[in-house]
C-alpha cells in the first residue's frame, strides 16, 4: 500500500487554508491517506530566519492581494482576518489531542472547522471562547479539548513534531511530502499531482 501523504500546515497560513480544501480529494484520486502535521512557524522562522509575510517590506502588500486573487481563482470563501497573523499554539495543541484521544479523522473535521472560522468567518482562533464551540459543533467536550491542550504531554508532542518536520526538511506552510519528495506551497499542487499520477516529474 502506498505511504500516506504528509501535509504540513501552520493555523496561520492563508495558503496553509486554500491546502487544506484540496488535499484530501486530491490524495484520493491517487488512492492514498493524507497525514495532517499541525505546525508552528514562529519556531520554525528561528531556524530558518524567516518572518511572517505581512512583515515583509513590498513582499507583504504583494501577498495580502495574492490571498485574495488564490481565493478567487480556487472559488474558496476567503476573507482577510482582521488580526492577522496571530499565535496557533492552541488550535495545534488541541488538533494535536483530538487525534490522540478522538483519532485522525475527527482531528482533520476540527482543524478544516479552524481554519474556515478564522479565514472564512474572521473568528480569532486564539480565543478558547472560539476553539471551544468548534469542538462542541463536532461533538468533542470543549472543556475537556482545553484541559487537553493545555497539558504538558501535547505542548511536549507538538514541540518534537515541529523538530522532526524541521530535521525533514519542512519551512513552511503548506508543507507537502510524497514519498520524501517535498513540495512548498499551495501552487505546487500541480506538481504534487503530477509525481502522484506518474510517481515522478
């Protein structure tokens, strides 16, 4: 059986969003499981010495229109956050304990619900009152959800996670691993689907 596809993403991504609407189908049209990576990119941006794009002098401006136009041309709803980039700590932690107490699937439900509420809906993922009630709508306590992702276990698996995709070779977000054949950003997509129809490019 074909190894499953690892996907790399960071809460924050807008590009990490328009990703996560299309790696599923894609995976199966090619018969193949996806592995969803909830990740951090401040700490991997100290690797790296990278930094948040908004903060990027003329590159910044560029990507704000680019967001918008990826969103249209892909017909996926999209509205700017108003506060934008912001911390995921939490939103990973929880994905993070929803797959190990609830399972992947009811992890990946959870981390599409995040994402459609903070780049669709403009709700701010950092708030416990907002990761709560995504839980709650997809029947996971949210009490217990924050409890969970706040224990010192999840902080410690998100923290070797984040340093086992950086020892592969991961920078950013979306992050995607075929067979150890990496991809960088959501307009690889093409590409990805080339090497998974072809098993190369």
């Amino acid at each position: 059986m074909s190894k499953p596809i690892d996907f790399y993403f960071d809460f924050s991504s807008p590009y990490g969003y328009f990703a996560s609407t299309r790696i599923d189908q894609l995976a199966e049209r090619y018969g193949r499981a996806v592995k969803w990576h909830p990740l951090l990119l401040g700490v991997i941006f100290k690797t790296t010495g990278g930094a948040p794009l908004p903060a990027v002098p003329l590159k910044g401006d560029y990507a704000f229109r680019d967001f918008e136009r990826t969103a249209r041309f892909h017909d996926i709803p999209y509205a700017r956050p108003e506060l934008f980039p912001l911390p995921t700590q939490l939103a990973a932690r929880a994905m993070l304990w929803i797959e190990q107490s609830q399972g992947e699937a009811k992890a990946v439900e959870f981390a599409k619900a995040v994402y459609r509420a903070y780049f669709a809906d403009g709700k701010k993922i950092i708030d416990p009152d907002v990761i709560g009630p995504l839980a709650s709508a997809i029947g996971i306590d949210a009490g217990a959800l924050v409890d969970g992702a706040n224990g010192a276990d999840i902080k410690e698996r998100l923290r070797v996670d984040i340093e086992a995709a950086v020892a592969r070779g991961v920078f950013g977000s979306p992050f995607v691993i075929v067979d150890d054949e990496p991809f960088w950003g959501f307009d690889r997509f093409d590409q990805v689907e080339a090497y998974l129809k072809n098993g190369k490019i």
